[in-house]
C-alpha cells in the first residue's frame, strides 16, 4: 500500500515538474513581473474576504452533509478542519491529502469515521457537479465564441454529456446493483451508488447541497479571482471570464500534480488565452492566489500541530 502511494506521489511530482517546465519557457516572465508590481493591494484584501467567505460556505455545506450522516458538530470544528486542510495540501506531501487530514479530524471529534469519509466524498463530487453546471450554464450564455472553438466546445460538450451520463447511470442502478466481470469495481460502485441514493433521499440533501456548491463556485471562486484579475489589472469581459474560470476550476481538480501546481497554471493559459489574455498575464493571477493561499494556510498551522499530536 505504501508502495503505491510513492509511486503515485513520484508521478505527480514528475507531471507537475513537467508542466512546471512548460510554463517557464511558455511566459514571459518580465511581464510578470510588471504585473505584480502595479498590484492594488485593497483588490487583494477584498480577494481575502471573499477567498474565506468561500471556505465558510464550504465548511456549511459539509456540514448539512455530515449532519446527514449523524455528525452532530458546530460549524467552527468544519471551517477549521476545512481551513487546515489547505495548510496540509500547501506544505505537506502529496500522499497525506487534506481530505484525509478532513477525514480524520471530523472522525475523531464526532466517533463516526465512516460519516465523515461519506460526507467528504459526496462533498468533493457534489462540488464537482456544481462547477461542470456551470460550465455548462455559462457555456450556453456566450454559445457564439464556443461554436468559434472547437476545443472549448468540446469541453463543454463533455461536462454535458458527463452531467446527463451521471444522470441516467444513477437513475438507471437506483434499484439494481451493478454487476462487471471485475469484484471490486462493483463493490466500489454500488458502495458509491448507495452513498449518493442516500443523500438523494426524502430530504434530497444532494439537491441542496449542489445549491450551496453554486454559491461556493461564485463566490469563493469566480468572485474571488475576478478581483485578483482587478488587482494586477488584467482586463476581461465578464461573460468572458466566467465562460472559462468554472472550467479552469474543474481541470484543476483533476488529482495529477501536487495540489494542481502548474496544472492550474496550464489552464489559466490556454482557456484564457482564447480571449486574447497574454500567458504572463494570467500567471500573474494564479501565482498571486496561490501565495496568498499559502500565507493564508499558515494561520492553520497551530491546529495541523495538535491534531498530529493525537
């Protein structure tokens, strides 16, 4: 088990690496820089606000779903397990994980650890339906510069049809079970089917849940960024920039590099650049949320310690 873990940190390192590489020789890195000294820095104090604003709504978002699953905590004990997640993604190794660190932290506190492994399971795919509607949402809003481009409305096709597939396959399995030549794969997807068909009860939980994963996505996302791109002084429409940043958002999550280091960067570069945005300057924006999500991490650090202590 140990051994699959290394071998799946390496591969990360060697992606991001590459990616790293890529971004070096694709930037024009006076640029850069030019953009980080004209910062506003109001513009970042309000992209604070907003960033923590965002873990907030996450946190409570977590928490209906763990409510769901008899975790009876305060919001505070999620928001700062939430919050030092990020300090355990930022600096910790790949193979810890905030979520395991999530995990643990709520399993401990409330004595329910398969709970809090289903509440953040359903909180990562619920987030991730969240941000593929809304690709989809706005793709359809600016649908003349996507019919412009393939790539793009390809991707927007693909969170479609992966929105509709998800659909139908849940709906199809919702009273059989799934059954494959391969044992584990079943017991996986039917454990995963049940999850989901539980949250989707009476309560449609999952409902409500995707609702406050919209708000997170606008809020902590769109609305946190759009001010970063304000700060440095990189102009875009907003139709524009919200056509791409959900999708930006959704590549980044994909668990390839270490805490999608130079995998966000590569997105921000190609999905922006349709509109005209220069590399340097959309790095600009992505290196400046990084550095203050990582400062921003530091005030978890104390909590990281004590739970590491028991």
């Amino acid at each position: 088990m140990k051994k699959n873990k290394w071998i799946k940190f390496v591969a990360k390192i060697l992606i991001s690496s590459f990616f790293v590489w890529w971004i070096i020789y694709r930037v024009d890195w006076s640029e850069v820089g030019g953009y980080l000294r004209g910062i506003n820095f109001f513009w970042v104090l309000v992209y604070v606000m907003l960033y923590l604003s965002g873990i907030l709504v996450s946190s409570y978002k977590w928490k209906i779903l763990a409510l769901h699953k008899g975790i009876f905590l305060p919001l505070k004990e999620f928001y700062k397990a939430y919050f030092s997640a990020t300090f355990v993604n930022n600096f910790m190794p790949s193979f810890v994980g905030g979520d395991s660190f999530k995990v643990y932290r709520i399993g401990r506190l409330s004595g329910n650890l398969k709970g809090a492994v289903s509440s953040v399971i359903m909180d990562r795919l619920t987030g991730l339906l969240g941000g593929m509607i809304l690709v989809v949402f706005f793709a359809l809003l600016n649908f003349d510069f996507f019919l412009k481009n393939e790539i793009l409305l390809l991707l927007a096709g693909l969170s479609l049809g992966g929105l509709i597939g998800l659909f139908v396959f849940l709906e199809f399995f919702k009273k059989r079970k799934v059954s494959t030549p391969f044992r584990t794969i079943d017991k996986v997807l039917n454990r995963i089917i049940g999850e989901i068909n539980h949250y989707n009860g009476e309560e449609k939980i999952i409902f409500k849940v995707i609702g406050w994963s919209f708000l997170f996505n606008l809020i902590g996302l769109a609305a946190a960024n759009g001010v970063l791109f304000l700060a440095l002084g990189v102009k875009i429409g907003i139709l524009d920039y919200l056509s791409v940043i959900f999708l930006a958002s959704v590549v980044a999550t994909i668990p390839i590099s270490i805490n999608n280091i130079g995998v966000k960067e590569w997105a921000y570069i190609t999905f922006f650049g349709f509109f005209g945005l220069s590399a340097g300057a959309v790095v600009s924006v992505a290196i400046t949320s990084r550095i203050i999500q990582m400062l921003l991490s530091f005030i978890a650090w104390p909590i990281y310690l004590r739970e590491k202590k028991k």
